[in-house]
C-alpha cells in the first residue's frame, strides 16, 4: 500500500498525455492534475485522458477540476450547465429549505458527473462572501451572509459527500472584501483581524465544523495578520486555521503562477514556501517552466503528503458507472430543473422534490 505521494499538483498542455508528460507524472514529488478547458473535448475523451493518466505509474495521482458553475466550469459540453452558486443564495432569502435542497441536489450531480468521467475531486465550493466588492468573486459566492453560506455550502458538500466527491472549501480566510482579482494582481485587506473574524471567517470556521475536506488558501495580504499572502503565511495557515479553527484536513494552496503568489521570480522559492507556511499540496498552473524548475529542485526530495490527508481526497467510484447516472430519476429532475434556469425561467418557480 502506498503511504506517500508528492505535494505538486501540475496541469497537461492538451487532451492527452504527451511523452514528456509521462515523464512529469512519473516524477515522485507530482501527487495529482488538474484539469482544465484545454484538456477537455468530450466525455469519451476526458473518461479516456483520466484513464491513461492514471495509467502512467503504479503510485495514485488525484485527478481535480474547477467545476463550482457560472463562469468557473472547465467541463461544459456534455455536461450538465451549473448555475452562478448566488443562485442558491437568492433562492435562500425567500425559501431556506428550498435552497439547501437545491444545493445538496446540486452537488450530488456535479460530483457524480465528474466521478462517471474518472476525475477524483472538483475544487468546490466557494465560501467567500459576495459583498459586491470582488471583480474574480461576485456571483460564484453564495450569499453576503456568512451564516446563509454555511447553510447552502454544507447542503452543497452533503450531496457532494453523498456521490463518493470530497470537497475544498475557497479561498481562506475570505477574497470577498478586495477589488483586485488576485490573478493578475496583488490584492491587500487592510481590515483588522477582528473584522475579518466577524465576518469572512465566520463561513469557514462554520464549515470546519461541517467537516469539509480541504479549504484553499488565497493569495491576499492581510498586513494586519501578516506581510505575507495567505498561501505563504504561517500566521494564517498554521496559527489560524490549524489551531484557532482546528482545521485537520487538506490545505491547497491558489495556483501559485497567479501574480498574487509572486513572492519571487524563482518558481521552486514560491512552492517551498507555500509547502513551509502549511500548504499539503502546491498548484503549480499553466507554466510547463516552472513546474520542470521546481522537479530539477533537490530541495523538494522529501516533500510528500501522507495517506492521512490525500487518501480522503480520491473519488469513491463504487457507486458510478459510465452514462448510468443518465438513468437515475435523481439526476433527470435536477438536470431538467437546471436546463429551465439556463433558459433564463426562474429557478425558485419550479417545484422542489
């Protein structure tokens, strides 16, 4: 049985695994890949790039996607379209049950889905609040509200649970109160730390509670916490979530090409201090450069992430059979339900098992 596998999370360059990719994912510090747009054309071909992923060595890789809805879906054709999660929100002021409902019916289909196709984790859902502040947040956040968020999210993360899916909680401690999108820029919360505790961190530390499996770190400076982004931030990571919020489950850090993560030129100095500052795994994204510069690195020989943590990661495939999801009465009535949204009819009207 396998006990370790390596902190690197890399991307592949298209829809199937090149030579040289072969090679990267034979590298022991690469624990898994996610995915995106580029690698996707059709579910016979992601079910078949899953496989021979996970054919290129003996030891597992956890296979993971950006699939929360709205505009951050990689998986579109052939797939069921999810709303913006601020639908849920909405749905919430008028009807709780309603919403959570929904969500949980939400999450099931997103994960069985993905889980038919052979990919292991989708890294949903967010749970930064929509203040309408964030230009990269907005609508991808469930409700303003940090109590409703913990409402929905843990509806959301039931249904994903219930498919075999483990779920990551985004982007601690909250990315909702600043305007710059950290993408492309250096975004700093010059609030107190009391503030962001009353607000922003209410959701997570509700969440913790509800048992999510893994929380994503932001790439935000919280000057009065610490001078470092979340993501590289022992304060934040270890002092704060760890032992202020118990978490023991997962961390990520963002995707460490973001420009909110350049701490230095050198790609190896930003993964080493992500992996320093509490980060289990490292995104290392759409850079084929850096993520050789970080495998040519010998300080990372040792860098591995026990069972304990990526075990609870892996889908659970037991329960999904190619297309037989498309079979299931559970799966039409909220993929029918969704395709009237997409039409633009009002979600809330339609009647709620």
């Amino acid at each position: 049985m396998i006990d370790k596998i390596g902190s690197l999370i890399i991307d592949l360059e298209s829809m199937t695994v090149s030579a040289e990719e072969r090679e990267l994912l034979n590298h022991p510090l690469v624990g898994g890949v996610i995915l995106f747009a580029k690698n996707y054309e059709s579910r016979e071909q992601l079910t078949q790039l899953s496989t021979q992923i996970k054919s290129t060595r003996c030891n597992p890789l956890i296979l993971m996607v950006d699939q929360e809805g709205g505009r951050v879906q990689r998986f579109i054709h052939e797939f069921t379209r999810l709303p913006y999660m601020a639908e849920f929100g909405k749905i919430y002021d008028k009807d709780p049950d309603a919403a959570c409902h929904l969500a949980q019916e939400c999450g099931w289909l997103m994960a069985t889905e993905l889980l038919a196709a052979g990919i292991d984790l989708s890294l949903a859902p967010v749970l930064d609040l929509n203040k309408g502040i964030s230009s990269i947040i907005g609508q991808r956040a469930f409700h303003s509200n940090p109590q409703h968020v913990i409402q929905i999210a843990s509806a959301f993360i039931r249904g994903m649970r219930e498919a075999g899916m483990a779920s990551t909680g985004k982007h601690f401690p909250g990315h909702g109160s600043v305007q710059l999108d950290s993408h492309i820029a250096n975004p700093i919360d010059e609030r107190s730390i009391q503030e962001i505790e009353r607000e922003d961190m209410v959701a997570f530390a509700g969440m913790v509670n509800a048992g999510i499996s893994a929380i994503m770190a932001a790439h935000i400076v919280f000057p009065k916490g610490d001078t470092l982004p979340v993501g590289y931030s022992h304060y934040w990571l270890k002092d704060v979530l760890r032992d202020g919020l118990g978490f023991n489950g997962v961390i990520f850090s963002d995707d460490l090409s973001m420009e909110g993560a350049n701490i230095s030129s050198h790609f190896s100095d930003r993964v080493l201090a992500a992996r320093e500052a509490g980060c289990d795994f490292a995104l290392l994204c759409n850079n084929r450069a850096g993520v050789i510069q970080v495998l040519d690195d010998s300080r990372f020989a040792s860098h591995w992430v026990n069972r304990e943590k990526w075990g609870v990661l892996q889908g659970n495939f037991a329960h999904v059979r190619k297309q037989a999801y498309q079979e299931n009465p559970r799966w039409r009535e909220m993929h029918h339900l969704l395709e009237k949204m997409n039409t633009g009819e009002p979600f809330h009207e339609h009647p709620i098992a």
